[in-house]
C-alpha cells in the first residue's frame, strides 16, 4: 500500500436525523491535486471540516502520515500540518495583509518596525516562491477577493501547512485568476504539499488534479485518476446511476400560460450578471423544474419572481398581468408563495411559535386582522386548524418553532404557502436536510397543488426529485435555460451534462 | 452571524479530561446561536449576584452589608417620602426605558436616551419662554406636544443616517448626547438665563400653570400616569396589533421579516421616533414636575441607568414598571446611605453589577458543556 499522508476510514457524520457523511473513506498523497467533486450538499465540505478540526466526527478514524490523529479542533489540525482554505475567508478586514497572516502567531512580543520589516521580507519570499502576490501592507479590505484569497493561502503556508485543503476555491475567482491559482497549486504540488480542493466544478478538476474522488449524498462513490476519466464519466458519478425512480401518476397538463418570462436579466450583489436573457414559462397545474449546480442563477431567479430582488431588463407576465417593479407584497396579492431555500434563514422565525409563523403572508388580509388589529382567537383557531390539517408535530402552539424537527418546520412552511391557494409557488431545494419521510410528504404536497390547477417552479439540485416531480425541466447553466426536456423524455445523462455547461449535440460533434 | 458553513452549534474549545476509571473523555463548550432567549430568571439572579458582589465592597469598608441594604430598602420603600421620591425618580426611567425597550425589540440600539429627554427638557422649556402666558391646559399640551417632537427628531437623527447610509445607531446616538448636553449648556448660561437668577445658569422658574400637578404635598407628579398610560398603550400596541406583529417578526428574524413583504427601513424610523418621543415625554416632565425650571444637570443619567431597565425587564412592557421603580428605588436608597457615611455611587455600582451580570449571563446562556467521548 501506498503510505498516504491523509487517510479518512469510515468516517460518519450526522447533524440530527441527516447523515451528512456516510461511512466515507477517503486518502490524498503528498505532491498530488487531489479534486473533492460533488453537487452543493454532497458532504464534501462536511468531510473537509472534520480533516481540519471544524467538526468531530461520530464514527471513524482519520489517520496523518499513517498515524491515528485525534483531531478535536482546528488547532490540533494546524499542529499536524493541516490548514483550510474556507470559502469565506477568515480575516480581519481592517488590519493588514501581513498583520492577519502573522495574527496568532505567540514568539516576539515587541513588534518594532523592523520585526514587520522582517515578517514583510519573509511573507513576499513565501508568496513568491509559490506564485502568490501578496501585498503585505495593505489592509484587507482594500483587497479583491482574489488577493483575499491569496492572502488566506500565504496564511496557512506560513503556519507551516503541508496539507492544504481549499474549499470551493474558484468559486469567487475570475477565469484569469482561477487559472493563476491552478499555477499556485502546482507549485505547491512540486513542493510536495498534500492539496485538496472541493469543487462541483467538473472542467476545473480536469484542468487541476490528479486524482478525482466523487461524492454523492454524503457517500464516496469513486476515486479516479484523472488521466483515466472524462467529463462524461464524472457527471454521470455526480448525478448517479440510472435507478429507476418512481415517476409520480399524472394527467397531462392543459392549463393556461400563468407566469412568462422573457430574457430577463438580472445583476447581482458585487455586479455580478446572475441571470443572463434567461427566458421560461410555467402553466397552471404544471410542476416546472430547473436543474442546475448552485451558483447559476437559481437564487436570483427565485428572488426575482417573489419580489425580493430588482430585475434590469426583461419582461414578467404573470397571470395574464406584466408584473411592473419588484415588491413582496405584489408577489403575496398576485398569489405567488415561495418555499425558500434556507428555511431557518428567511422562512421561519425559529424564536417564534406556530401562530406567529403561520401568519407571515396573511396577517394583512381581512380574514386575519381588521383595522390593523390581529383577530387573536380566530387566528389561533385558525392555525391549529392549519396544524392538523398538515400534521405539523409541535407540542403547543406556542412552542418556538426552532424545537421543531426539519420536517415538521418545512410542513409547517408549506402550510402557511399553500394555505392561501397560491396560483404559483416558488419551491427552492423543498427537501434539503428532510429525511425520507418528510421528502415524501412535500412531494405529496407538491402533487396536491399541482393537482389542484396551481403552477409550481421546483428548483432542485437534486435530479432525482426533478425527475419524479417535474412535467418538464429545464437545465439552467451561467444564468441562462440551455436546455430543455418533458418528463417523458428525460434523461439523466444528458441533464447532467448540460448542468455541467455541455450541450449533448456539442459533445456529438467533437 | 456565524460563519455560514457552520451549523447552529459550533465547538469553540475543548479540553480532554480523564474521568475517574481513566478513560478519557472531554468536555467542550459549545455555542448554540439558536438559545437566544434567556429564561425568566436571569434579571432575577442577576439582582442577587449583584448585591452579594457589592456586599464585598460594602464589607471592605468596614461596614455591615445586611445594614447597609436594609437602610437603602428603608430609604426607598419603607417610608412614604421614601416611596414617592422613588417613583418619581421612576418616572423618567419607565419613560426612556420603554422607548429604549421599543427600539431594542427590532435590534436597533439606541443608547441616546439621555440626549433625546434633554431635547424633550429644552423645548418644553421653550414654550415657557416663548409664551409665558398660556392658560394651564394649553401650556402643559405645549410643553408635552414640544418635548414629544424634539425627542422624536432627536431619534430621526439618528435613525435616517442609520436607514439610508448604514450608520451604526449607537455612534449616532451616543455623539447626540453630547450635543444635547452641550446645547443645553449653551440655553441655560445664555440666551434663556434667568435674569433675577444672581447669574447662576438656569431658565427662570415656570409658573404654576406651567408645572405638572402633583399629588398632595409630594413631589410625586402626574408623569407617572404617562408613563403608566405609554406602558398599557405600548403593550396592547405589541400585543395585539399588525405593528406589533411586524415587530416580533423584525425581532425575531429580519430576513424573515423581509421575505413577509415587510419594510424594515419604515419600521426603523418609526420605532426611532416612538424611542425619541417617550424620552422626550420624560424630559418634559422632569423639568415640568420636578425641577421647574431647566438647568444644567436635568438628568443625572436617566437615559443611561434606562437602558439597564429595559435590558433587566427583557424588554418586557409590564417589568418595566417592576424595574423602573427598583431602580428608582436604588437612587433613593444611595442618597439615604449617605448619612451613615457611605457615598451614594453605591448605587451605581450596584446598577453596573447589576447590568454586568445580566449581559454576562445573557452571552452564558448561550453555550452549553458538553460530555462527549
């Protein structure tokens, strides 16, 4: 065998009912590019946190240099050479470059100007040896994200880190700059350094690594040599195996256009184009999924349509109405609900009870208060009814809703959404973080509404659920739709690979 | 607030610790983000803790603790001057507490109390100067409508800077004390001196018509129904109106409170006027009911010792009655202890402790000890 300086046996992880990593065995050499790859929740970073002391693992052992690591925090994973690069940085943003690579650091306690002299000369050696321009004196936030990130990489270079694990490095990177960090890599590569890095990012990991190991739902599915593979086999690991999956029972759809839109396009915080002359349409009674990797414009979309989020140009008609400005509030009257992606983040007020968060959208309507006073005793009956009716498992009313189990806060969620008979709702990654039987309980919910004439926009990584649920999906790639196919005709393959920026008839031709 | 790819709990430390049968164990603390409501008991325990702290003091200097609070007790409750003084002293502290209470429901932190009643004092001044002949209804009305809309404005200065270009409300809040305190300098030692005052700074004494009716032979004004009035008004308000709700919603998750179609901005603004407004109302009455004329030193701290108030009622509209009148209490009790020979900043240490402990309990609260293998 070989003697690798990172081996991870059955390591498992559990954050409540959700295995986050499943008996993953992992090992990286020294001098190697190793590429972690994986859809967003496969548990890549989960696994990486545990390398570097962010979490423990439940079960399994993690061996450094062939020897069994005990690593409880990330002090212990820096005392054995095991530094993380995460994907937001961990710096002071008003203190210098070389001020917050030094940060921590116990030896000198007089810090004259000539032991910054010092630190300044040996930091630009660092960088220079491995490629990285850092400038020393400036602060951190007059920096870009790329010099952040080269900043953060010196960092962990200078504590003396010889396995380097990035998380989602090129994320936040311009092409010219992921290209210089790929050079970087390589350098620390020839220094016989240990590089992990964790990406869904198929064409980078052929550009980088080495060797290639594919995550899928919190399991290790494969190991690879790159030279071995191809685009063609990795996206066929990442989305999974052909399983047959059990479509759900269906009439044909008949409805009437209910929500157009026509190349919208929509910029970003930073600037950023998220959406690019991207252009759908859902029909009533019609389950519309989009595909995709996070980070292609699903989020925005999401926002645009509930009002959350500004568009520049394009064109929203919804219900036979152009939909003129972005306001929730329109969204809420025109009977648009939306199921957002973190539901402890924006959907929910965790330290609030049932009541309280049952009455988000609908506090404002007559049923529920009237000249701006709640109705306090039918808005009680009124959710405990709402309650039952979605079999909501909560001790009281009253009880903050943060003690609710996953499940029972998304039924909750969806029963404040549907209860106000949407026309459209707006379901972002509806079962992220639910265990099998909550999943199945929001697709019978998301059935329901389909059945009763409401159009439903499913925006979903996780494929199979696309392909139970959706009538037709469409694959959104660099914030744009590239492709497009019915429930009848889907296939896995192709849909990967479109998600990964290929169309298929591009592949026929090379 | 934590970082994004951890969860709601995060390990800060951990320590390994054999246990007895030698097999090793450890115990680590963890920060659980969601445990942001602290129990019922805290503001309680932290009184008590606050007292055993000072007692230590107290001790040192060769004095007997248990006399010392008993005197206090006596001083603020155990005589009816004693008990009256105390609620007037309450009455400004209920007022600012309940608009520091208000503000700090949808996190926004005004601690610029003290500045907001000094503008309330001061233009309430000015309807006495500017028309000194008002019959009574209509000079208190005056006063009160003045002192509201400069404490509000006040709170506007610091709201809008806060709303539209991101300045951190407590700086703006904390600075406008001191241009309040500053103006009110400038008023009281020029253009509104007194000029039969023998050159002492100060406005000249209101009338009768001026001041607020006081029960019987105390000094105990009708302030206090204001404040008692704002409380009800404040709590039904909360409890059982859209506003109210849109403030738990703000409170409790203002993402959440976005994604409801609810504009936080508005509410931030509003909420700063209502803030500056009952501080106003306090300033008003301090000068209107106790002082009668407006000088330096109006407050001594009000606004300050408030937001000690509101933290230890857990901004609850009803416990700010309980913890405004202990703490006006606590004012009284220091100045009776003054005879026996103890200086009355034993009361402020008694208030710091007080706040010290709460805020550290507040953040202990937070973490939990875990056993793991």
């Amino acid at each position: 065998m070989q003697n690798h300086s990172v081996e991870m046996r059955g390591i498992v992880k559990r954050f409540g009912s959700v295995t986050a990593s499943d008996q993953v065995d992992f090992s990286a050499n020294a001098g190697e590019i190793h590429a972690l790859l994986g859809e967003n929740g496969a548990g890549k970073s989960t696994v990486m946190s545990m390398l570097s002391g962010v979490y423990r693992a439940d079960e399994g052992e993690i061996l450094i240099h062939g020897q069994t690591a005990k690593i409880r925090s990330p002090k212990d994973a820096a005392m054995l050479g095991v530094g993380m690069v995460f994907q937001n940085f961990r710096l002071v943003q008003t203190l210098t470059a070389a001020e917050n690579i030094v940060l921590g650091e116990k030896s000198s306690f007089w810090r004259g100007s000539k032991w910054i002299k010092n630190k300044h000369a040996e930091i630009e050696a660092l960088g220079e040896r491995f490629g990285l321009h850092v400038p020393v004196d400036r602060p951190i936030w007059q920096l870009s994200v790329g010099e952040q990130q080269r900043v953060e990489i010196v960092k962990t270079l200078y504590r003396g880190a010889d396995i380097i694990i990035l998380d989602e490095p090129t994320s936040v990177l311009t092409p010219g700059e992921v290209e210089q960090l790929f050079e970087t890599l390589r350098v620390m590569k020839k220094a016989g350094k240990t590089v992990i890095m964790t990406t869904h990012k198929m064409k980078e990991v052929m550009a980088s690594s080495d060797r290639i190991s594919v995550m899928r739902k919190g399991k290790m599915i494969a190991t690879l040599d790159t030279a071995k593979t191809g685009e063609l086999e990795l996206a066929r690991l990442m989305v999974g195996r052909e399983v047959i999956i059990t479509r759900q029972e269906r009439e044909a759809v008949q409805g009437k256009p209910l929500l157009t839109v026509n190349h919208l396009e929509v910029t970003a915080d930073h600037g950023r184009k998220a959406l690019e002359g991207l252009s759908l349409s859902v029909r009533a009674g019609e389950i519309v999924g989009i595909a995709g990797v996070a980070g292609n414009g699903q989020k925005e979309l999401a926002e645009v349509l509930t009002g959350l989020r500004a568009w520049k140009s394009g064109e929203i008609v919804f219900d036979g109405k152009p939909v003129k400005t972005a306001s929730v509030r329109g969204a809420i009257d025109a009977g648009i609900s939306h199921v957002p992606e973190n539901r402890m983040k924006s959907g929910l007020a965790g330290r609030l009870g049932s009541v309280d968060n049952l009455l988000f959208k609908s506090y404002r309507s007559s049923e529920h208060s009237r000249f701006g006073i709640l109705k306090a005793a039918k808005n009680r009956s009124w959710s405990q009814e709402l309650v039952q009716r979605f079999n909501v498992k909560t001790p009281e009313l009253d009880t903050p809703v943060q003690q609710l189990s996953g499940g029972n806060q998304q039924k909750l969620l969806f029963a404040r959404e549907v209860s106000h008979r949407p026309k459209l709702m707006v379901a972002v990654h509806p079962t992220q973080g639910l265990d099998v039987g909550a999943t199945a309980g929001v697709h019978e919910l998301l059935m329901e509404l389909r059945g009763s004439g409401s159009g439903v926009l499913l925006i979903s990584e996780d494929l199979d659920e696309l392909l139970q649920l959706s009538d037709r999906i469409l694959v959104i790639y660099g914030g744009s739709i590239i492709g497009e196919t019915d429930h009848e005709h889907a296939d896995r393959e192709e849909i990967g690979l479109m998600m990964a920026g290929i169309r298929h008839r591009e592949e026929n031709a090379v | 607030m934590s970082p994004k790819n951890m969860s709601s709990s995060a390990v800060l430390e951990s320590t390994a610790v054999p246990d007895k049968s030698g097999k090793r164990f450890s115990l680590r603390l963890e920060y659980d983000s969601s445990r942001n409501r602290s129990p019922w008991w805290s503001p309680v325990l932290s009184v008590i803790l606050a007292l055993l702290l000072c007692a230590v003091f107290i001790a040192a200097n060769g004095m007997n603790p248990v006399t010392v609070y008993e005197k206090m007790f006596r001083g603020a409750f155990g005589t009816s001057y004693g008990f009256t003084e105390t609620l007037v002293k309450a009455i400004p502290l209920l007022l600012c507490g309940l608009g520091i209470a208000v503000a700090y429901r949808i996190s926004v932190w005004n601690i610029g109390a003290e500045g907001q009643l000094t503008v309330g004092a001061m233009a309430a001044t000015a309807v006495t100067i500017y028309f000194p002949d008002l019959p009574s209804f209509w000079a208190i009305s005056l006063m009160l409508v003045f002192g509201i809309a400069a404490g509000a404005l006040w709170g506007l200065m610091t709201a809008i800077p806060r709303t539209h270009f991101g300045v951190n409300e407590l700086i703006t809040s904390l600075m406008l004390n001191y241009v309040a305190l500053l103006a009110l300098d400038y008023v009281v030692f020029g253009p509104w001196k007194d000029p039969q005052g023998f050159n002492f700074p100060g406005s000249p004494m209101f009338t009768a018509a001026q001041s607020l009716p006081v029960l019987g032979t105390t000094r105990l004004h009708i302030g206090l129904v204001f404040g008692l009035v704002a409380v009800l008004i404040y709590f039904l308000l909360i409890k059982f109106t859209r506003w109210g709700y849109e403030l738990r919603l703000i409170g409790a998750n203002p993402n959440a409170a976005k994604y409801a179609g609810i504009h936080i901005k508005r509410h931030i603004i509003i909420v700063m006027l209502i803030s500056g407004g009952l501080a106003g109302i306090a300033g008003m009455a301090e000068v209107s009911g106790v002082t009668h004329k407006l000088m330096q030193g109006i407050s001594p701290g009000y606004g300050y010792t408030a937001i000690i108030v509101a933290w230890l009622a857990k901004l609850n509209p009803l416990g700010l009655i309980v913890t405004s009148v202990l703490f006006g209490g606590l004012i009284v009790g220091g100045y009776s202890v003054q005879t026996i020979g103890l200086p009355s900043s034993i009361s402020e240490l008694l208030q710091g402790a007080i706040l010290f402990f709460l805020i550290a309990g507040e953040m202990i609260h937070r973490f939990r000890i875990r056993r793991s293998a």
